[in-house]
C-alpha cells in the first residue's frame, strides 16, 4: 500500500545544521526575555526608597491573645470598660501609670486612666510611651525605626523627629527586636486610639536602664500642654492574695510619698521611678485611680499579680473641687448607669408580686453587692400619666436593693391618696425610681433671699417648721415651675399655709438621679 521510504542520508549534516541554528535561536530568545522582558524598567541609578521601606509597620503582635483581635469586639469592650469609670473633675494629667496585662486581668484599672484623658482628647498630640522589655535584653531605651504601629483599630504614626532627637542621647538607641513581640506598650494603643483624636507616639522599651537618666532625657518633652507621659507598669507578681495586697499597698504609699521602688515591687520599677522624678520636677500630684489584682478576677488566690493605676496632675485648687451635691448626683449618675436594670428589675418583680398579694424581697445572691450599700429612693407608679402612687424614704437607713422594693410595695397598695393597685391595671402602669442625695441646708434671711438660691428643676426641697413636714422632688417642678408658687405649695404639704413664715422654719435642698422603665 505504501512506497518504500528511504532515508537521505546525505542531507544528515543540513538536517543538523538548522536543528542546532533552532535550537541557538530558542536560547537567545530565552536569555532574551530574561534578561528584558522580564526586567524592571526602572535602572539602578535611579534607586530610591520607597515609604514602605522608610517608614515600615510595626505590625501587632499581641491581638488575639492579649486583647480582641476583631475590631468590633475591641471596640465594644474599651468602650465599655471606659463607661464603667465615674466621670470626674477635668483635670489634666501630664503623667499616667498603667498596667500591661491582658485586658481580662487589668484592663478595668486601665480605663480608670484613661477616662482621665477623654476631655483633652483634642489638646494631646504627642504620647510618650515607657514599658519594660519581656523578651528581648535591653541596655538602656529601645527606640522604634516603625513608621507605624498597627492594631485592629488602624495604624498610629510614630514621631519620627523626636525619635531622632532621643536618639542623640546615650543609652537611646534603636531596636527593633525589642519592639517587635513586645505587649507591654501594645496593650496601652487601643485605649489611646479610643481617647484621643488625632496624636503620635513616641514608642520607647527600656531593660537596664537609668531613672535619673531617662528622667533628665524626657523632661524637655513632659512639661507640654500637647504631651502625654505613659508608663507601662505591673505591680508584685506571684504572691499570694493577701501578701500581694501588702506589699501593692505598700507600693502605693511610697508612690504617694515619691519614694522609689526597688525591682522586686513592680514589673516596671523603673519607669515608676521616672514618673516620680519627674513629677518632683514639675510640681506634680500622684492620684492613685484603682489598685487590685488577678485574684478579684480568676479567684485563684495562691498566685497573683498585681495592677494599679494613677495619674499626676498638677495640685488641685481648692475651689475646682465639686460641691458635695454636685459629686454626689455624678456618684449616682455612675451607679444607675451601671445598675439600672436591676433596679428598675426589683421595682417590676415588686409590682408583680404586690397585685397577686405577695411581697418581693430581694436576695443577695441575686444581685451585685453594691445595691446592698444603703440609699434612699422614692419610687413614682404613673397610669395614662396620672400620678397612681409616690412613697419613698428620706434617709439612706437600709440596702437600696430592699428599700426599692418596700417603697414600690408602699407605692402601689398603701398609698393613702388612691386604691390599692389591681392585676388589670399593671399592664398600664409605669413607674420611675429616684435616687436621692444628701441634704444641705439653705441658709437665707428671708423669702427673697431663699427664692434667689432655689434651682427650679434641679433641687428638691425639704421644709420643716415643728413636728410638720413636707417633700417635693425635683420632678415636681414640671408641674409647678414658679419658685414662689413652689414653696407656698411645699408649705401646703406640710400642713403650713402658703404665706406662713418663721424664723424656726429650715429649708433643705437635695438631688435626685431619675431612671424608668419607659425609656
């Protein structure tokens, strides 16, 4: 079928040749692509560094083991670690103490510092950070070459040109491998990207390192109206719980007397030490915020470690000082805040109880332990907002747990004024709690004078003249808003006629913190 196929074989060497010249070719080509295609345009001589080679991230090392590594859940609990310190005067702090360890375990001592700075958040642009050295041997002050130091929460610019000049002085030098897994700044970052608004940090590990020194480097930098000095610092570590507190306590007093701490005290002696020559410096106050450790949080009482933190400001003026009733509404202000659906809780259950003939009394096994502290309250039931009920106490004589409920008891089935409270009114009823304040006398010399220091809105008023008495709750301004008609009122109430007046009749005024179970 098919010819017989015979091989040229004289053609063989130019069969060879052009294999070999594709071959060659294919090699060029290779070598080709190598060599161009395949490079860079850009050529060597004009070579530059890039920002990211300049300026590289210091990436977190610690998220996820130390602190939420989810930006939501961080966010969430800073916040409400911040929320659960009581506001306070706006002091301004130049230097804060802190601890380092996971949020779990000091993380609510933390926050007592750093609430101090939420009213300069806008006023601090440089925050200087000082925290020992975990994992790496220092000798001296670590600098950091990071352009940035990133968390969950975005990335924090470090100020480059300070580090440059710290970097000027000995035992100041540059070390990244101290930074790199170190938690004990780490920590501090989220709060501050909470607290502040726009700021750089000046990021600095120490080992083997000088107070005196540091102290005579930072000192041109501290006394600052846009600066902030952090120190990083755990207190005694693995004692057991009463042990721990001595010697924390004793801490403490030297810190308040500035006496510096040997290592053995704190994990962060040093930086301590630097805090309080540079508060003797610049004339300032050591306030310590809060102060206990691990055990109150795991219960493992045979190994703890100890937290604390301060703040130093400079000396208060006596006058910046809030008048008692004025610290006492913010006190009550943090406690409702903080307690509120247990309370509004206890009046419910109580209201519940009262209509099918029971009563409620709060046990302490179901509530924190603070709403076994003593207070006074009153407690208002309002239907189609009609007043249908209103006794409270005056003084703070029993738990406020249990004077809550007894006052809702009193409220809806022995008010005087109207019926006892039925099962199908409850569905329409809604009721407040009043937290009450001290009292403070109001001295005046006569009506003209007493009217001028009544607040209308704001105070509450007590009189007295005799065995007769009467109350009206700041609330009751919404009804009577005339100072006048609201005194002649309030005498009403307590059996007196509205022009009565005498030089035995006292006047109290108080405040109260308002929740309800409508908001």
């Amino acid at each position: 079928m098919f010819g017989k196929f015979e091989f040229d074989y004289g053609s063989l060497p130019k069969y060879i040749f052009v294999a070999a010249l594709i071959i060659a070719v294919v090699i060029l080509n290779i070598y080709f692509v190598k060599s161009y295609i395949s490079s860079n345009n850009e050529v060597i001589t004009d070579y530059a560094l890039r920002d990211e080679d300049m300026n590289p991230t210091r990436e977190a090392a610690v998220a996820g083991l130390f602190y939420p590594s989810d930006i939501y859940q961080l966010q969430k609990d800073i916040e409400g670690y911040l929320e659960m310190v009581p506001p306070s005067l706006n002091k301004r702090p130049h230097i804060l103490i802190v601890p380092h360890a996971g949020y779990l375990y000091s993380a609510k001592v933390a926050a007592h510092a750093y609430q101090k700075i939420l009213p300069f958040k806008n006023q601090i642009k440089k925050v200087f950070l000082l925290g020992p050295s975990h994992r790496v041997f220092v000798d001296g002050v670590a600098l950091s070459s990071a352009g940035n130091f990133k968390t969950p929460l975005g990335d924090i610019p470090v100020n480059k040109a300070i580090n440059a000049e710290l970097s000027a002085h000995a035992g100041f030098a540059y070390n990244d491998n101290a930074h790199r897994d170190e938690h004990a700044l780490e920590v501090q970052l989220p709060f501050l990207q909470k607290t502040l608004s726009k700021f750089s940090i000046i990021p600095m590990v120490y080992g083997r390192a000088d107070p005196q020194k540091i102290a005579e480097v930072l000192a041109p930098y501290i006394d600052k109206n846009d600066s902030l000095l952090i120190i990083s610092a755990d207190l005694s570590h693995y004692l057991d719980y009463d042990t721990a507190a001595e010697v924390d306590a004793q801490t403490a007093a030297m810190v308040a007397e500035s006496r510096p701490l040997d290592e053995h005290r704190s994990c962060g002696a040093a930086g301590i030490n630097t805090a309080m020559l540079l508060a003797r410096k610049f004339g300032l106050k050591p306030h310590l915020l809060d102060i206990t450790n691990s055990g109150s949080v795991t219960g493992d009482m045979s190994s703890v470690v100890g937290y604390a933190a301060w703040m130093f400001s400079l000396q208060p003026a006596e006058e910046e000082k809030l008048p008692a009733l004025e610290q006492e509404v913010e006190n009550l202000n943090y406690f409702a805040k903080h307690n509120k659906a247990d309370l509004l809780g206890i009046v419910a259950k109580t209201l519940e109880r009262a209509v099918a003939g029971k009563h409620f009394t709060p046990e302490r096994a179901d509530y924190p332990d603070v709403l076994f502290n003593k207070g006074a309250s009153f407690v208002t039931l309002t239907k189609n907002g009609e007043l249908r009920g209103c006794i409270g106490s005056l003084l703070p004589n029993r738990a406020i747990a249990l004077d809550l409920a007894d006052n809702a008891w009193q409220a809806a089935m022995a008010d005087s004024r109207f019926p006892p409270l039925t099962p199908q009114e409850l569905k329409d009823i809604k009721f407040s709690i009043s937290l009450l304040t001290g009292y403070e006398r109001v001295k005046y010399t006569d009506e003209n004078s007493l009217l001028a220091q009544i607040k209308p809105g704001i105070d509450g008023l007590v009189i007295r003249d005799g065995n007769r008495q009467g109350l009206f709750l700041p609330s009751v301004w919404k009804q009577i808003p005339d100072k006048k008609e609201f005194i002649g009122n309030l005498k009403i109430k307590a059996g007196l006629s509205p022009s009565y007046w005498s030089k035995d009749m006292k006047i109290y005024r108080f405040r109260t913190v308002e929740i309800n179970n409508a908001d």
